[in-house]
C-alpha cells in the first residue's frame, strides 16, 4: 500500500490556480460588457442622428431645426435626452445634424476609457 506524503499533496492546486485567474477573467469579462454598451450607445446616437437630418430634410429649411432636434432626441433610444446634445447647421440646400453622448468605461469603479461619442449626419433638402 502506497502512503501519500502530506507534505506533496496537491488536493487545492486547482482552487489556488482558480483564485489566481478568477480576478483577471472577472476584469475582462466586465471590459467586454462595458465595452458593449458604449458600442450600443454609438449605434443608437448614429440612429438618432440620421432620423433627425431626415426629420429635417422632410420639414424643409423653415422648420429643419426644430425638426431635427425633437426627432434626433425621439428617436434616440434609451440614451439620456438630459445628456444627449443635438446640434444643426442649414445652409440653403442642406442640413447638417450632429449629436453628443458622453460614453465612460470603467472596471470596478476604475475609469478606464472616458470622452464623448459623437455622430454627424448631412442631408439635402428636397
């Protein structure tokens, strides 16, 4: 019968390797997922741009404005209205709609990437 040297046990060398790696797969997983909703933000404000220059284009230079900044901020999915900013531009054949969302990605309360997304949409008008 064989004895097993307590001293060379290696019974929790599976829990040690878990805890060791547990904290970077968590910080990667979270990474991934905040990175995720930044990427989801960027497509509903160039979504919200487009509407508004649409928006825009169909009201004609007299009301393009107005137009495209209550479309933009309709249709802008489930951004904040509050930290959403719209601006418009006109020229006698075109309008230009831009908008703003501040984006900031951060892993356990650490800020890793922060700034604004920003999306611009030019249309002529009809």
């Amino acid at each position: 019968m064989k004895r097993v040297n307590p001293i060379r046990s290696e019974s929790g060398q599976a829990l040690v390797e878990f805890a060791l790696v547990a904290p970077i797969l968590l910080m990667l997983v979270l990474g991934i997922m905040q990175f995720g909703i930044a990427f989801e933000h960027s497509i509903a404000l160039t979504d919200a741009v487009r509407a508004g220059a649409r928006a825009a284009a169909v009201a004609g230079p007299s009301g393009a404005t107005a137009a495209a900044q209550q479309a933009a901020k309709d249709s802008a999915g489930n951004l904040d209205p509050a930290q959403l900013g719209v601006s418009v531009s006109t020229t006698s054949s075109s309008i230009t709609v831009e908008a703003t969302y501040p984006y900031s990605i951060n892993i356990l309360g650490i800020v890793v990437k922060s700034g604004n997304l920003t999306s611009t949409t030019k249309e002529s008008f009809e």
